[in-house]
C-alpha cells in the first residue's frame, strides 16, 4: 500500500485530503506543518508527500528543499491557492499561484497542483508519481 504523507496547515484541507485518498486505497498521514512534516518522514519515511506551499513557520518550499536532499526517491506533489484573490481583494503586489508553485517545481517538486482542484487531478498526479517509482 502507497504511504502518502500531506502537508497543509489547514484543518479542514487535510482532512479533505486525507477522506478523499483514504477511500482511493492509499495510507494517509498528515502534519499541519513543514517541521511536523520533516519529523514525521524521518520517523515513518513516505513514499509521496502532498504539501501546500504557503504555511507559517517552514514553508512548502523550503519544506520540499530538504526532502529533495534527505530523501531523493520521495515523490512531491505540490499545491497551493496563494496569491488567487477575489475581484474586491485585488492586491497588485501579491505573488500569483503560478509564482509559488514555479518556485515549488525550482525546490524538487515533481508535480504541482493549483488549488482547488478536482479528486481526479489529484489521483491522475498521484498514479503518475507512482508509475514514475516503478520506471
């Protein structure tokens, strides 16, 4: 059974995302943090991560640097929503999604995801991690 480990400092996110790969047959941990993320996959390993890149404290991509370096054989799948502001919260200064997840794929990612997204996207990210372990 594939050992997913995600990465969101959103309750409600992780628990969404945990439902979600649970009923797909997967073992879901999660961590609210990128330290809590670090301790846990030098605990128990992991054989992809989901992390959202905009957290407090160790971001996703610093988060994705250091699990690039200590464990290369690791999937990364990242997500974020950051810088998706509404028509009354435009902010011309604000970095966009792309941006984040650009600098996400720069650290190691393997994959990006732009939140939201559809359950679909995330298996078809997740069965293409997969498929890259076995090649």
């Amino acid at each position: 059974m594939m050992n997913i480990l995600v990465v969101d400092d959103e309750t409600d996110v992780r628990d969404a995302l945990r439902r979600v790969l649970v009923r797909a047959g997967f073992a879901v941990r999660c961590t609210g943090n990128g330290a809590e993320a670090l301790e846990e996959i030098r605990r128990a390993g992991a054989d992809i991560v989901i992390t959202d890149i905009i957290m407090p404290g160790l971001d996703g991509v610093e988060t994705i640097g250091t699990i690039r370096a200590e464990f290369p054989a690791v999937h990364i799948i990242a997500i974020s929503g950051g810088g998706n502001f509404g028509d009354g919260a435009y902010q011309p200064t604000a970095i966009t999604t792309s941006a984040y997840l650009a600098a996400a794929n720069k650290a190691g990612a393997d994959q990006v995801l732009t939140k939201p997204f559809e359950t679909a996207d995330l298996l078809k990210a997740i069965g293409r991690s997969s498929s890259i372990g076995n090649a």
